[in-house]
C-alpha cells in the first residue's frame, strides 16, 4: 500500500510554517485520540497516521529529509513511526508532551516525564531586495541576531567539570502532586521548573542557560527569480534548542522592492514609454528599456495612446521554474509642452486641414461626439 502524503495527512502546505503544522497536528489529535474517540479503530487509525506525520515534518532534519525524499527519506529510521508504528519508541512522549503538554499536561496524564530538550525557535528574516536581485538571484550576507549553543559549557548550561543533578523536588520526574481535598493536583515542578534537572552551579558564559545571544552573519546564496512573499528556508539556523535540542529553522522572507520603471505581476515586466504624438501618428522606432539594456521596438503607424506591445521572454524566469515571463511596454502619448509660436501656428495650421475630413482623421472622437449629442436628444 502506497502512504499518503505527510502534508496531506495535515492539510498543511508543503510551505508551512513548524507553527502551523503544529496546530494542524494539534487540531486533528483533539479530534482523533484515542481517549475522545473509546473503540473507534477508524479514529485511532487516523491518529496513528497524523501523530507519523508529525512526528516527521516537526522535525526539521527528517523534514528536510522527507521533502527530498520522501517516504524512502524517512521511513526506517528507527525509534519514529516509520517501522515500528504507534507507541513504539520514546519520540512519541516528546512530541505528545510538546504538543499537548499545556492542555493535557494538568489532571490526568500521570507522572509523565516532561523533556527539558526542545527544539530552538525559528526566525524570520526579512529581506528587501531590489528588482534585479531578485529576477538575477544573488548572494546576500545576513547578520541575525539569535541564541545559540554555549561552547564553554557545551550548551549544558553546568559550569564547565560539573553537571546537573535530578532535580531533589520532584525526583527528576519534572511535576509534583499535591493534594486538595479529595483530588490530587499534578503541577510543574516549583523547584526546576519542569526540567526534572538542577544546574547548582551554572556556567559564567551563559548563566546556566546553555545559550548565548550573537549576531550570526550568514551567506545565502538567492535564486534567480524570487518575488515577494517567497520563503527561503535555512535548516538549523535558527535558535539552538535547549540541553541538545535541535536548532530551529530561519526562514529568510523576501521583499522585492518597488523599481522606478518596472512594475512586476508574477513573471511579467510592465513599464510604460512615453511616445510624441508625431510617432504616434507616423509610426517609428522606440528605444525600450529591458532589464537586459536597451532593445528597439518598432511601433507601427496610427498608434493610439495606452497601446501594449509585448516583448516575448523579456519578462522574469520564475524560480519554480515554467516559461520566461514578457515584457509589457504600454506606450503613452505626451501632449507637446512649452511651444514656440513658430509650433503653435504649425499646429493651428495642421489643425485647420485635419477638420476637412473630420470623421476621417479622428474616428474615435467623431463617433463619441455624435453618441453624447443623441444621449442629450434622447433626454428632451
Ligand atoms: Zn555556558
Ligand atoms: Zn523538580
């Protein structure tokens, strides 16, 4: 039998943020555990089949694995769901005590370790680049602020010799029970605050935190063709987790910025190219602006003002790849400005030979003029 796509099985895009398909996991385990649903083998099933999803896309190096390989990337990697299947190894109370901890977490689990590691946080970077970066791709160096794993201590967060001990509170369990009245409360540990672990004596580097703050520069590399909104993704470089997590993901966000004579829809260029009305009516050759310099087009005679010529394949190569977009160059007429009176009488003159053949020479402006005179007999 053929597995089901994990994205599918979360109803989550092949995008989607470790945010997201948290709380798509999180929404389909409500609806589908097994303790909602007593004796339902469909809905058990069904959680067998979302908990292996999840427990691959939260993970980003079996995420990266999966989106490369697919099911061949993950499957039989041992202690996941992959080959043992539901309940098989300890990856499933982590993620269920990740996922579930704050609504499950208080009555009734029972004793229930809680993980200190975790995983560290994405980021988000926001990158503006300007059109030509972005249609070309280029090389960018990123200076991100993050956490990442202390190196004195080894991201331990124990002074360099020592360790953690278990926690003297609760037994290293994380949670203690206390009772009130008839019922008996589990809460998080007051002592180590559900880490199950006490640092006595913490290193000086990063006051016991295993993770010290630093600005990490990074070079991405850019493809040819991005546009706004687009995501790059940077597996383990974002925060460090905590006690050996994992590190999160930074996701460079690109923001392609407004250019002074192009406008971009998706693939396409548009730039519009002011013609004199002489051109426009004699017809000749423009020199066009393309983002690879100057091509010339030549524009027939009796153009009319916000005409579209469309330049074949000088538009943008989309990054996921397709057909090169066009280049759109809508051509404006411009009204002459500042004439001589040497012009002006020109004009007048030109003016003068055009109304013999009024309907002739501007058929638009004729057949509008003779459609507002009989809107207005109509009115009367
Ligand atoms: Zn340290
Ligand atoms: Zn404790």
């Amino acid at each position: 039998m053929s597995k089901q796509d994990y994205y599918e099985i979360l109803d989550v895009p092949r995008d989607a943020s470790d945010r997201d398909i948290k709380k798509a996991y999180r929404r389909l385990a409500m609806k589908y555990h097994p303790d909602r649903n007593p004796d339902n083998k469909e809905a058990e099933d069904k959680f067998k089949e979302i908990s292996e999803a999840y427990e691959v896309l939260a993970d980003a190096q079996k995420r990266a694995a999966y989106d490369q390989f697919g099911h061949a990337g993950v499957d039989g990697q041992g202690g996941g769901f992959g080959g043992g299947g539901f309940g098989g190894g300890g990856d499933f109370s982590d993620i269920f005590g990740d996922v579930f901890g704050d609504i499950f977490g208080g009555g009734g689990g029972g004793g229930r370790r809680r993980s200190s590691v975790q995983r560290g946080a994405d980021l988000r970077y926001n990158l503006d680049l300007n059109l030509e970066e972005a249609v070309r791709g280029c090389e960018k160096t990123l200076k991100v602020p993050t956490l990442v794993g202390c190196e004195v201590c080894d991201g331990t967060g124990a002074k360099p010799g020592t360790s953690a001990k278990t926690c003297g509170t609760c037994g290293g369990i994380g949670q203690v029970r206390m009772q009130q009245g008839f019922f008996s409360v589990q809460q998080t540990c007051p002592t180590c605050r559900g880490e199950g672990k006490v640092i006595s004596d913490p290193c000086n580097s990063c006051h016991g935190q295993g993770r010290v703050e630093e600005t990490k520069t990074l070079q991405v590399k850019i493809p040819a063709g991005v546009d706004t909104g687009d995501r790059i993704r940077l597996t383990g470089e974002g925060e460090a987790g905590t006690h050996g997590g994992p590190a999160g993901d930074l996701y460079v966000q690109v923001n392609v910025l407004q250019h002074p004579i192009f406008e971009r829809d998706g693939k396409h260029l548009y730039c519009e190219v002011p013609i004199s009305f002489v051109d426009a009516a004699l017809g000749g050759e423009l020199d066009v602006p393309t983002l690879d310099g100057r091509v010339k087009l030549k524009i027939p005679a009796e153009t009319q003002t916000g005409k579209l010529f469309r330049l074949r394949g000088k538009g943008i190569a989309p990054v996921r790849g397709g057909s090169t977009g066009d280049l759109m160059v809508k051509v404006t007429v411009e009204t002459p400005v500042s004439l001589s009176s040497r012009q002006k009488e020109l004009l007048k003159e030109f003016q003068d030979e055009m109304d013999e053949g009024k309907s002739k020479h501007s058929p638009k402006k004729h057949g509008f003029f003779d459609s507002v005179k009989k809107f207005f007999e109509d009115m009367t």
